[in-house]
C-alpha cells in the first residue's frame, strides 16, 4: 500500500512539474475544455427529454416520465426503415468511395518532384474545402439545370433530352457523393501527406539501390507508413456513419427525390421544428438513438481494426 501511494505521488509531482514548464501550452486548452464542456457535455441534461414527454409548459423535470415510449414510436413508424436505408446507403457509399481518394491523392502528390505542379495541385484540390455548401448546392443547381445547365447544353448539342439530374432519385446519391468527394479530397489528403513525410528518406534511398520502382516503394514503404493513421480515421469515419451532412442533403431534397434524400438528420429536424405540434421528445429520441448506435459502431470497427491489423483509436 505504502509503494502503491509513494508511485502515485510521483507520478503526481511529475504531472505538476511537466505543467509548470509548459503552463502556456495548457493555457491554451483551457477555451477548447469551456467549449467542450458548454456545447457538448452541458446539453447532455437535456437527453432525458427523449425519456418524457417533454412540454416547455412544464420544463423538462416537470414532464411525465414515458420510458421508451418514444423510441419505440419511432421502430414503429413507416418512417423508420426508409430513413435508416437512405441514411446507410449514403454514408456507406460516401466513405467507401471517398476514403480511399485523398490517400491515393496524396501518395501521387508525394511523388511528384515538380515543387510547382504540386503547390499548384495542391492548391486547387484544397480550395473546394473553404467553398459554402450553400454556394456548393447552389453550384451544382446551375451546373445541372435541366434548361441552362451544362448537361443541358452538352445533351443539347448530342441532340439527347436535357436531363434532370436534380430531380432524379436514381441521380440524388451519386451527385451527393461525388461533389462532397471532390469538394473534401484535397483538404483530407493533407494530414497523410504530413505523414508521409515523416517517412524515413534512406528507405526509399535503400529500395532504390535494391532496384524497386515507384510503385514498389509506394506499396511496400509508403502504405505500411499511411496505414495507422489511415485505419485511426477510418474507425472514426465508421463512428460517424449515421451523422450525414444535415445541410447538403437538405438544400438538395425536393419532392421528386425525397424517397432517397431524407435522412435522419432531416427528418428530425423536420418532426422536432418544422411540425405543427413541435414533437421534442421524439426528435430527441431519434437523435439519442442515433448517437448510440454510432458508438456501438465504433467499438465494434476499432476492435475488428486491433484484431486485423493491431491499430486503432485505442
């Protein structure tokens, strides 16, 4: 017990001695932690709504206690399974397309010795990131209007029907997909070209004498570099399956594509604010099922990453 107490007040004075050389550095957490602890843990209160049947008349403390109630309205709602699909469909597309991307994207720019050519790639793959998703929607309304649209005009001049492509159903997850994949790729490539970096120089010095090419050293040097970070990201990425982009889906739904657009970030924006009756509880409940349903994601794909490869969040 004494050797237990005497290591932990080591390890304490230690802890103390490392934050008074380095005070600045933790100064500097100390608005991350307010912000983290207002808009993150603080509403945390507020997830009890999901249990009750919530009326601001009554406050949150004063409205009954329904239990699961909520939940299971939504398990039972005609609503549930195409809102769980669509939701799926998209994330899962969305990350088995866009993930490879910005690493394929920055072992190419990796390669290039042209410092120019790269700066410049490099430029105009990360600006799409600082674009709007409003400009970005607005952008693609106009690229893909059936009348004046550039498909209007390519199609018009192969003498085809003009397309709608905004309308299509078929169309809404492809477009959705691919312009967040273009918009996102060149910003996300820059935490795996910082990686690359860090990679030894006298490996591919040594590979080179040993007479592998490029693609060997990418594949033999560069990717068991990339690959615990890759698969960090990758578990995180799989935590956030169900959190599709409120915004873009949104400004892109309409009423010949909502079957496949409405997701449940939409759909509980709409029963928790745009109703009539302003169904907190229910919303709150959906939300809060989501959440939990992420988590247990993540655990699962973190512990099939250690299992696999021996990398993961922890």
């Amino acid at each position: 017990m004494y050797s237990f107490r005497w290591s932990r007040g080591v390890r304490g004075g230690k802890l103390w001695l490392r934050i008074r050389r380095n005070w600045q550095l933790y100064v500097l957490l100390i608005l991350p932690l307010i912000w983290l602890a207002v808009f993150r843990y603080a509403p945390m209160y507020g997830a009890q709504i999901a249990f009750r049947q919530y009326s601001p008349a009554f406050g949150i403390e004063g409205s009954p206690w329904v239990g699961l109630a909520n939940f299971e309205r939504f398990v039972n709602s005609p609503k549930f399974e195409p809102v769980i699909v669509n939701t799926l469909v998209i994330s899962f597309y969305s990350l088995l397309a866009g993930f490879p991307i910005p690493i394929l994207l920055a072992l190419s720019l990796n390669q290039v010795k042209n410092r120019f050519f790269r700066n410049s790639v490099q430029m105009v793959t990360y600006a799409p990131h600082f674009i709007s998703t409003v400009v970005i929607v607005g952008m693609l309304f106009q690229f893909l209007h059936p009348r004046v649209g550039f498909t209007a005009v390519l199609a018009g001049v192969l003498d085809q029907p003009s397309p709608n492509w905004m309308g299509d159903p078929g169309a809404f997850r492809h477009i959705f997909v691919w312009s967040g994949i273009w918009q996102e790729m060149g910003f996300s490539s820059i935490i795996y070209l910082a990686v690359l970096s860090t990679i030894d120089p006298s490996l591919h010095e040594a590979a080179v004498v040993d007479g592998a090419n490029r693609l060997q050293r990418i594949r033999y040097i560069d990717m068991p570099g990339l690959l615990p970070t890759a698969m960090v990201l990758l578990v995180l990425s799989t935590g956030r399956v169900l959190e599709v982009a409120f915004e873009k889906v949104y400004l892109m739904q309409s009423p010949l594509n909502l079957s496949v657009a409405e997701v449940i970030n939409t759909y509980v924006y709409k029963v928790g604010l745009l109703s009539p009756i302003l169904d907190f509880s229910y919303s709150t409940a959906i939300g809060l099922l989501k959440g939990i349903v992420g988590l247990l994601l993540l655990i699962a794909v973190n512990h099939a990453a250690r299992r696999l490869t021996d990398h993961g969040v922890w």
